[in-house]
C-alpha cells in the first residue's frame, strides 16, 4: 500500500507564503538593479543606425563587432551588481557618454559574471573594468577607477 499524502490547510498559511515570496523576489529584484547604469541599459532605445545620442547598451557580440570594424567610439564597463566599484562608475559614466563629445558613441555593459566569452577574448580579469575602442583598436582600459576626473580622461581616449 502507498503511503499517501494530504495537505493540510490552515487559514491564509497559502496567501502568507505567497506574500512572503513576493517580498524576497522583489528584494532581490531590487538587488538586481542598484544603480543608474543598469536602469540606463534598460531604459536604452532600441539600435539605430548613426548618432545615438550616448547610449548604454546590453552586449551583444553582432553589435559589438559591427561597431568596433566601422570605427565608431565604443565605450565598455564590464559590471557586476556585488561590485561596489562599479555601483559607483555607474552614475559617472551614465552622465558622461550622454555629454556631447559623446552623441556618436556607443556603450556596452558587459556582465562579469556570465560573459565569459567576451572576458576571455579581451583578457578582462576584473569587474570594473573599463576599455575604449577607437577605429577598430583598443586605445585605453582602466580597472576600479571612480573618480569623474579619471573616468573622463579615459573616455576621452575615444575622441
């Protein structure tokens, strides 16, 4: 004979961990989005084809090759959401690719935690890196900088 099993239900224990579940996920989905440069990504336009105006986009490898071999400013933050460094970058280089010197550039915010491949290919080690690509070439990097100042210098690389 098989045992068999009941449930047993008590008077809203159903809605409580219903409401209990709701309140982790939506914790952790807040968690998941901490700073300006991720609601940036999201709030992002869909691809268009010439001035962007400054945009951050989600890394897509077809993107990224096609904007690099036309020579275009592509600015890339490799960003993990634990990395405080890197919730730091966020607001500063949100600001700075919107700034004019910029309107032709395009961002790319790799995840440091599931984008091996692209790790891998540009010898990336660090969350909070940041690369400039200019006419096809990397043509500078920097890992855990903060500082506007600093951010700017790099960025500028790409002009």
């Amino acid at each position: 004979m098989q045992p068999s099993m009941r449930w047993v239900s008590v008077p809203g224990l159903a809605a409580v961990a219903v409401l209990a579940a709701l309140v982790l996920w939506q914790g952790r989905q807040a968690s998941l989005v901490p700073n300006e440069l991720q609601a940036a990504v999201a709030a992002a336009p869909l691809r268009q084809i010439g001035a962007d105006g400054g945009q951050w986009y989600d890394y897509r490898q077809a993107d990224f090759t096609a904007d690099v071999k036309a020579g275009r400013t592509v600015l890339v933050a490799v960003h993990a959401d634990w990395c405080s460094d890197c919730r730091t970058q966020g607001p500063v280089i949100t600001r700075l690719i919107r700034e004019p010197p910029y309107e032709d550039a395009v961002g790319y915010v790799i995840d440091f935690d599931s984008e091996r491949a692209f790790l891998a290919d540009h010898k990336v080690r660090s969350q909070s890196t940041l690369i400039i690509f200019k006419n096809g070439e990397e043509v500078g990097r920097a890992v855990g900088i903060t500082r506007e100042k600093d951010i700017r210098a790099l960025f500028e690389r790409g002009l």
